[in-house]
C-alpha cells in the first residue's frame, strides 16, 4: 500500500502529465499563434529567439505562442545556418520582402543602430508589431520620428531594455515604490568592459560595428549606458540635466569596410553626473577600458531609510540596508531572489535556485505576449525609450561643449 507521501507524488506525477499533455499535443487549442520575423542573426537574435522559444514552456497561461516564421539576413548562408539551428520555417535576405509577407505578425529589429528607425518604421507602416533591440536610435530626433510612426500606425512595440525584466531589479522597484527607501538621495551606476583596448582591433563591419560612429550613432553612450540609463529612469524617474565628460584613446583604427585607418568618432569612456527630478543626485559610468571586467554593470541606490545594490555578476541577488533595523542586527542584507512570491520566480524552479541572463529575454516576451491579448503597450515602449535617448542625447552634447546641459 502507497504512503501519503507517494499517494501524492503520483497525483502531482499525473497532473503534470497532463499539462504536459495538452500543452504539446494541443497547442492550436490553447494558444494563437504569433509570427515572428526576427531581421539580425547576432547575439541579440539568438537571446530573442531562445526568449520566443521557451515562453511558452513556463509561462502556459498565455494565450499567444510565438512561432520563428523567417529569419532575416544579408548573408544568405549565415541566416541559413541560423535558422536550421533555432528551427525558423524560413529565410529572407531583404528586410523589406520580410515585411511585405502577410504571414508575419511581428517584426523584431536586432540589427546595427543605423537601420532600426527605416526598419521600424516600415514595419509600423504594414501594420506590424514591432520590437526592436535598443538604444531605439542614432539621436532623439530620429527616435521622435520612430515614435510618431509607430503611434500614427497604432501598433504594439516595445525595446529590449531587457535588465527591467531582472527579477532582482523588478524587485528593487517593487521596494521603491513601496516607499522602504524614503527619500532618494544618490543613484549611481557603472557599466565595466575591457574588450577595445587593444590598438589593433579594427572598426566598422559584421561584429565590430559598435566602433563604427556611423553605424552605432555612439559608443558606450548608446551601448552601455543606455542600459544604466534606462533602469534608472525606470527606477528613479526623470533625469532633468547632465554634465558629462568622454574620451577616446585610441584615435585611430582600420576600417574592416575600407581597408583604411581611419578616424575613431565614437566614445570609449564616458563619465557623467546628473540631476533627477526627484531631488536626488546621479553619477554615471561606462567604459570599455576597464582591464578584468568583460560586463560589470552595477547600481547602488541611497534614500532616507535604506539603500540598495546590485550587481550583474550576481544578478539573482539584491543588497538591501535598512537603518530602522535593530541596531544589533543592522547590516547589509543579501536577499537571494529565488522564492515564488518574488517577481517572475514562480514560473522557474524551486527557492534556492536561481535563474540567468537569457531568463530576462524570456521575461520580456512573456510580458509582451500578455499586453497583446489584452491589446495594451509593454513597457518600455518606443515613447519611453526616447526619454532614455534625449539623455544620451544630453550626455553627449554636453561633452562635447563642457557645459551642463537640460535633458
């Protein structure tokens, strides 16, 4: 005779079975399907295309179900061996036949900064769904010309600011706005890599078009720091003006298109301090010469009660100090953000076990996919991404003329 103990692991055993069950063998009964159209087979399509691949498996109670129609490159012979790898059902090496296909419901930008806007805009223009990697443009003016397609057209669009979707830091916004901190008085954050210090990596082309000024808009402006600008704004609310200061250390480098040396115009490092609206003091920092840190992105926040911190390299934690704690146990507080009553972590494994960086991806389009059946914007959208380019925008400017400068 079965104990209670196994009386109830097979009940749970078959229960599960039959999710199972009805998930994979039913999916056209339980779910719409969504065709995506991903247009870039880099780094950023492959943590999109895991994001639409799994979204389904742990979060079942949406109703969409993303299906890879096409993927779109200019290497026809890359885009093929991308699709056979993630499973796309197609191939296209024109963006805009990708477009002009009445069997794509979305459209997903993860190309240079250069063409997200004729990209985007061409997508809204045909009715599409559009998401598109971040920074959303080259300059806050193109972004404002992105934003009016997008809402002239009436479509669904979100950016991948993708670390909003960090557990931890939905956490961190959770406490914010709960009011724990009180008054905020200091945000700061850094954004570490170390990977252009050699002088003899070039620029421009297929991998390295982020030192490309033409192609990038910025550097690490636009790259890194957008990020940190990002959740702040998120977290912390409206930046009101900046001072910055940038560098660039080697001036030179061969371009991969030309073959020439030629004139390095994006930023390696970038420094700036900063107003919020709230009252609260910002000091910002990127570079990519920083020598042993290949991604250490990192933001601390101060307010009148407590404070918080939070670093990538661990980003399932969250520090956390309260000053109303007992004085004899008052201290930094390492919250392992892993229990179902913590954000997005009911929908993984158990508490003690944490998740990763390409979970934020899956996040993000399991939230994307509710908004669509309800018909409502995921955030950040197009208009909110644009704050965040105005400040990159700002950030520059004032560099460059070495002036504080309004937002």
């Amino acid at each position: 005779m079965a104990s209670d103990n196994e009386v109830v692991w097979v009940t749970q055993l078959k229960l599960n079975n039959y999710i199972l069950y009805k998930t994979i063998e039913s999916p056209h009964i339980m779910t719409t399907p969504l065709n995506i159209g991903l247009v870039g087979y880099g780094f950023m399509g492959r943590t999109h295309t895991n994001g639409y691949k799994r979204v389904n498996d742990f979060f079942p109670e949406i109703e969409h179900r993303p299906v890879l129609k096409a993927i779109c490159g200019r290497n026809k012979e890359n885009a093929e061996a991308f699709a056979k790898q993630w499973q796309y059902e197609s191939v296209e090496t024109d963006w805009q036949a990708l477009i002009a296909r009445d069997d794509i419901d979305a459209i997903d930008i993860c190309t240079p900064n250069n063409t997200h806007a004729e990209i985007a805009m061409a997508a809204a223009k045909a009715g599409k769904m559009v998401l598109c990697e971040k920074p959303l443009s080259m300059n806050a003016a193109q972004g404002e010309e992105m934003c009016k397609a997008i809402e002239e057209a009436g479509v669904l669009n979100t950016v991948w600011y993708n670390y909003r979707r960090v557990p931890a830091i939905t956490l961190a916004k959770q406490l914010i706005d709960e009011g724990r901190l009180g008054r905020i008085f200091h945000y700061r954050a850094n954004f570490l890599q170390d990977w252009t210090i050699s002088t003899d990596l070039p620029q421009g082309g297929e991998g390295l078009w982020r030192l490309d000024v033409n192609a990038a808009g910025s550097g690490v402006t636009g790259d890194l720091l957008a990020h940190c600008i990002d959740t702040a704004l998120w977290l912390n609310g409206s930046i009101s003006d900046v001072n910055a200061m940038t560098e660039t250390f080697i001036k030179e480098r061969m371009h991969n298109l030309t073959g020439k040396v030629e004139k390095v115009s994006i930023d390696d490092a970038c420094t700036f301090m900063c107003h919020f609206e709230n009252g609260s003091l910002g000091l910002f920092e990127s570079t990519r010469y920083a020598r042993g840190h290949k991604a250490l992105y990192t933001f601390e926040i101060n307010g009148e009660h407590a404070s918080i911190k939070w670093d990538l390299h661990d980003l399932h934690r969250l520090e956390y100090f309260d000053h109303r704690d007992d004085s004899l146990v008052r201290g930094w507080h390492d919250i392992h953000v892993t229990d179902t009553d913590m954000p997005y972590m009911d929908k993984w494994w158990v508490p003690g076990l944490q998740i990763g960086y390409e979970h934020t991806f899956v996040h993000q389009v399991a939230d994307f996919l509710k908004n669509v059946a309800l018909g409502k914007p995921t955030s950040p959208t197009f208009r909110e991404a644009l704050e965040t380019q105005k400040v990159c925008d700002a950030v520059l400017k004032s560099a460059k003329e070495k002036i504080w400068e309004d937002v």
